[in-house]
C-alpha cells in the first residue's frame, strides 16, 4: 500500500446525528457566545471533507510531512513474551512529532486557514497535542498558544520546551490541579473571549460538535490504514484490536473504521485501555467509562467522574495523557452499545508493559501506550496462544524518561 | 448508567427515542409539540420589569462565603433596592464566568460539608421566606446545566418550586437542548442568553425559547468587571428587540454605578455580578453599593 487511505463518505455505522448526538452521549452544551462559531466550524468542516482540493492537501500532507502511511509491524518477540501468536504493532511512534496527534493537528489547521483565521489555540496534557499543534502552526505560519496545566509543565518539561522553539506561546494553567482538564477550560474561556479571530484545535475527540465527529475524521487515518495493512500482509483475521484512552481520540481513529467497514461477525474485538492510576478502589485514577457516571463536561455529554453536586473530579494517572476525568462521547456510546470493551490497567501495569516493549522490541512506547500493550497478556489468557492482536502504539517514550527513571525502570 | 433515573438524557429533540425526564408524568407536563414554548402566565419575573423603570438585578454567589454571610447579602441586595435577584449557584468548572465569581464558587464549595445546587436553593427558600423587607424581588438561580443533570431535571425543578424560585438562568444549555428541562419545570421561568456573536438565526431562536426576560450578554468572554461598555452595546440591544416583546436585560461587565445609568438609558435591566460577589462578604457594604446602583438607573 502506497498511499493514505481516508474514510469514505457514506456510512453505515451512521453517528453522530445532525446534532452531534451518539446515542444520549455528545452534543453541545456551551455558552451562547460560541454557538455561532461551532455552527460555522460545522459547516466548514463539512465543505471541506468534500472538497478535493483539501483533501489532497491533507493527505500530501500526511504522507510526506508526518511520514504516513505510519508501519504494520509484526512483534514476534513481544508475541512470544506475552503468550500469543501474533502482535501487529500501528506505529504512530513513528510519525513525525512522535505520536498520533498530528494526524488531527494538520486537519484542522489546515481548516483554519481555510476559514480564514490566523490564530489557533490548543489544549495540552503530556504536550504533544501542544508540539503537534505547534508545529503545524509553524507548517502553516500560523500563530499558536497552547494552554498548559502547571503541573503538566512540571511533568513534561522537554515538550515545553519545543512548543517555544517551535514558535508558540505556552501560556501555564494554575488553576484546579493544573493538569488536562483546566488546561481545557482555560482554552475554552480563551476561546470564548476571541472567537472572532482564533480557532480552537482540540487535541482529543471530545468537546461540544462537531469536534468529536471532526477528530475522529481525521484520526481515522489509523485504523483505515490497519484494514489496508492488513489485506496487504495476507492478515485475514484478527481477533482483538486494541488502543489506549484518554480522552479516546487515537482509539476512536483505530476502531471506527473497523466499524464502519467491518460486519459485526468478522468484526475483531475492540478493546479500549483506560488508566486506572494507582487502582480503581482508590480515587486516583482516570477511568471515566468504567468508574464514572453519564454527565456535562466542556461542552458534551458523556461518562464524567464527578462529586455527588456534579462537579468535576480530578483525574490521574502516572501519564499525563490520561489523567482527564471525562472521556469522549462516541466511546460513551460505544461501551453502553456493546460495541467496544473497556477494561482498565494500573501505573504499574503500564510500566512493565513499557519495559517489556522497550527490551524485547527496542521500542520505547509512550506510558498512554503502554496502557494498551499492557493488555496483551490478559488477552492471550483469554484468546489462547494462536490468538492475533493489533496494538495502536499512539506515542513514543522519549517525552516520559524522566518518569520512568522517577519510577525506577533501568535502575 | 445512573443518569436516567431522574437526571435522563439532556438529548431528546434529536432523538424521539431517548429516554425522557420522567416518563410517567411528562406526558400530563410536557409541551411535546412546542417544547420552546414561553413563559408562565402570572411570571413574577415578568412583573419584576413591570414597574415603568429599568430593573436592577443583582448577582449574589450561594455559599461565599459561607452560607449565612450569603444569605445576608441577599437580604442586603433586597435593602438596597434590586429588583431581581440571581442567585449563583457554586460549580467546580464555570465556563462562562471570569476569575471572581469562579473563585467565590471555589471558596463556596470548599466549605464544611460542599456546597452545591441543593445547598443553593436552601439559602433561596431561606430568603424567600424571611427576605427582610416588605416587597421581596424574585429570584433567578444561576447554574450550569451539570449539577442540575446530577441532582435530576425533575427533582431540581421540582425543589425549586418549592423553594419559591420565579426563574432559572443556564448558560450552557442551549434552547436546542432545553426540551427536557422545559416538560418538567413549569411554573418556573427559563431565561435565555444572547451573546454578541449571536446572528439573527440565532437571537430568533433565543429569544422564542426565553421567558420572563432576554439576557444579552454584553461582551464575548466571561463574566466580570470591564473598563468600559461593550461598543455597539445599544445597537445589540435594538437587534434583540426586532425579535421580542420580551424585556432586555444587559449583564457582562457592568459594574459601576455610573455604567449601570448608562445601561438603564437602553435596556430594560441591568445585571450587576462580579462586582457584588467582590463585596459579597461584608452584607452592609452590599447594601450600600446596591443603593447607590439603583439611584443611579433611577436618577
């Protein structure tokens, strides 16, 4: 396969609806003040996914900027370690930046332009949404300020510091806990006060319509990629599929395609790995789906952890990807449908999966991934030793050395 | 999942499946075929803007700084001569809201025990019935549409009335996801926001789903105080008025006497918040400011 595959216009697994409901979940519940511009995002949107101008330049874009299509990588050694009989690695380490992000970043960037504006802001947790969008602005020459919690300017210093290099503006978010979600806020009040000139880049599919449905276009990359792979490889079945959430958008990308194109019987297993911090009896976790109650958080309806008064609650997790207490409402959708499966996994787990990956494949995955391949031996108990799985590795570990050294890894 | 019990979905005009509120008594309540169907026909809001003068409507945050201390300065508002009074409800991510009024709901919340839409509406009951002076103004709650999805559509509405609440004001919940919440709160008035983004299409819509009065948001960005009056504010106003009746009530930024005249020479009401709530911990120097607002409307 030589060339970027995009979603087909027409679908069969048809959400969101004209309001941008999956289900209950979803929607937009947002001051007045951005209502016009989310309706005027929508229609630009929709032009421009059927305008095949912008089409060519997203997927030139992706293909000789960020490197796509990104690799099908058969992990024989991490088959071997984790007792099943084939592990297809996606690569999204791969891409330029380092992760999945740009996928989305370059999409709507180039929408930006399009509309006109000249300014975009971004939200950022681990930082590379904020890197992704920085230098996509920097591609594009567009101006950028990518609001960041402090803590997570804490965690994630390095991505700091390339967000400046790249040109932007890193503007530290203080309030709350200082992590994702008050980043989000704040750049939602940001957007709130300067919507007339400045587009809001999403780094997750989440938020008010049409982001979710937006992000999930542009994410989609991933998982039509894996189909194409797939033929292409001779791989006629796989039984699980699997990626990390946190606010879902690289496993929205991976498994709607297998959605949309793939009848439910031959359909593999769709498995989401949401954070599960320092346990799910503690209150130190990020496992919205599988701990949270249906609620309103930034603009849409979906699983929230919140208080009894319907407050937000902090979320965590030891990767900073994760740590956001709500979760994007196709997701919501999907576990309530059946659709998808989402179990949770540990910090500890994550790490010994990161270090699993790092020295029997010499990849070194992102903490958010390794959520995911710390799945893979789970699975092989429950699928057998002949069983096929697919792995989205949404990120590379370069940004989280100095967490993993903090935990102890490498000694 | 727990929502359906009483909060539901937020989503049924979209979708004719989703669950509704309460299916055993909103097909008595409900207004299924014009679900932005206006407002109560005896509105104590309404009246509230009846009395040939603009309306002065004061913003007070439940629980800040603590529940007593609030409800003083309710009584203080009242005093000093507010027509109106919205009453703040204490929310963990308010969207809409600049630094002082999200940090007197931080502080509101961090109190004994929490503070949320409950606690509210019980310092409003308290009022009500105790206001301190002969002529209480009704009272709006402010929240934003989660706490009311937690405590239930139905059983928020159904507390409120209690209550005595003439009104509610929810700035995240648009008239296109406010079916729901209008089959079960009947009696109370829902008052929506025009913002100055907001296009024709847009203060139609707004303006048909509002009752008792329109709020216009004078200024894009949050609530609190501003130098000056958003530019254009008067031309805002007369492009609401081409599509209602109803009485425009200017807020966003409005926060000194003199502006306040300013606004009472072009709207109908005048919304005073952050620069209460920064008041709001010493009653009497709420009554005082509240005082000379409404001589200077009414001058």
């Amino acid at each position: 396969m030589s060339d970027v595959l995009l979603p087909s216009a027409d679908m069969a697994y048809s959400t969101p609806d004209a309001q941008g409901f999956y289900g209950p979940y979803g929607g937009t519940f947002v001051p007045e003040t951005v209502i016009p511009a989310l309706q005027e995002l929508a229609t630009s949107y929709q032009e421009a996914i059927e305008d095949v101008t912008f089409l060519e330049e997203f997927i030139s874009l992706l293909r000789d900027y960020v490197g796509r299509p990104s690799p099908l990588y058969r992990a024989d050694r991490l088959a071997e370690a984790s007792g099943l009989g084939a592990v297809y690695l996606k690569r999204e380490d791969l891409n330029h930046t380092g992760a999945h992000k740009i996928n989305n970043t370059i999409g709507q960037c180039l929408l930006a332009r399009r509309m006109g504006k000249k300014r975009v802001i971004a939200e950022t947790g681990a930082g590379q949404h904020g890197v992704a969008t920085a230098t996509t602005a920097a591609l594009l020459g567009l101006e950028c300020s990518v609001f960041m919690g402090v803590e997570d300017i804490r965690r994630q210093a390095l991505n700091v510091y390339k967000m400046r290099l790249l040109g932007a503006e890193v503007v530290p978010v203080a309030d709350g806990q200082g992590t994702l979600a008050d980043a989000v806020t704040a750049a939602l009040r940001h957007w709130v006060e300067r919507v007339e000139d400045t587009f809001y880049v999403i780094g997750s599919a989440l938020g008010p319509h049409p982001y979710p449905q937006m992000v999930r276009y542009f994410q989609s990359v991933i998982g039509s990629e894996i189909l194409g792979q797939m033929e292409e490889k001779r791989i006629a079945h796989a039984d699980a599929v699997v990626a990390c959430i946190g606010g879902g958008s690289n496993a929205i990308g991976t498994f709607y395609p297998f959605l949309r194109d793939v009848p439910a019987e031959d359909r593999p297993l769709l498995i989401g790995a949401e954070a599960a911090g320092l346990g799910l009896d503690t209150d130190r976790h990020g496992a919205a789906l599988t701990k949270g109650t249906p609620g309103i958080l930034h603009g849409f309806y979906s699983y929230l952890l919140q208080d009894d008064e319907g407050n937000p609650l902090e979320a965590y997790s030891i990767s900073a990807g994760l740590d956001y207490p709500g979760v994007g409402p196709e997701h919501s959708y999907l576990k309530d449908e059946g659709l998808v499966r989402y179990e949770t996994v540990t910090d500890a787990e994550a790490l010994e999966a990161f270090a699993l990956l790092t020295r029997v494949e010499g990849i070194i995955p992102a903490i958010e991934s390794s959520h995911a391949l710390a799945l893979l031996p789970r699975l092989a108990a429950e699928l057998g030793p002949d069983a096929t799985v697919v792995v989205t590795v949404s990120g590379r570990g370069d940004k989280d050395m100095d967490i993993v050294r903090e935990a102890g890894l490498g000694g | 999942m727990d929502s359906a019990g009483t909060g539901g979905s937020p989503h049924s005009l979209s979708s004719p499946g989703a669950p509704t509120p309460s299916a055993s008594s909103s097909a008595a309540e409900a207004s299924f075929g014009n679900p932005l169907a206006p407002a109560p026909a005896a509105s104590r809001l309404r009246a509230a803007f009846l009395k040939g003068r603009p309306a002065l409507i004061t913003y007070v945050m439940a629980g800040y700084p603590d529940r007593a201390t609030s409800l003083e300065a309710l009584r203080a508002a009242a005093r000093g001569g507010a027509d109106v009074i919205e009453l703040g409800v204490p929310y963990g991510d308010p969207l809409a809201d600049g630094p002082v009024i999200a940090e007197a709901a931080a502080v509101a919340r961090a109190g004994e025990g929490g503070f949320g839409l409950i606690h509210a509406i019980q310092v409003a009951e308290a009022f009500i019935r105790d206001p301190g002076v002969d002529h209480a103004p009704p009272v709006v709650a402010m929240t934003y549409m989660n706490p009311v999805m937690r405590l239930g559509l139905k059983e928020t509405a159904g507390r409120m009335r209690a209550a005595g609440i003439a009104g509610v004001i929810i700035p995240d919940m648009p008239p296109e996801a406010a079916a729901p919440w209008r089959q079960v709160s009947q009696g109370i008035d829902t008052v929506f926001l025009t913002a100055p983004t907001s296009t024709p299409d847009r203060l139609a819509i707004v303006t048909a789903a509002s009752s008792a009065f329109i709020y216009c948001v004078s200024a894009v960005g949050t609530t609190g105080e501003r130098e000056s009056l958003a530019a254009g504010l008067s031309d805002q106003v007369e492009r609401i008025r081409l599509h209602t009746d109803l009485p425009v009530a200017v807020g966003f930024g409005v926060s000194t006497a003199a502006q306040a005249a300013q606004v009472a020479a072009i709207a109908d009401g005048v919304i005073v918040g952050s620069a209460i709530v920064k008041r709001q911990a010493d009653p009497r120097e709420v009554e005082t400011f509240v005082r000379g607002l409404a001589a200077a409307m009414r001058g």
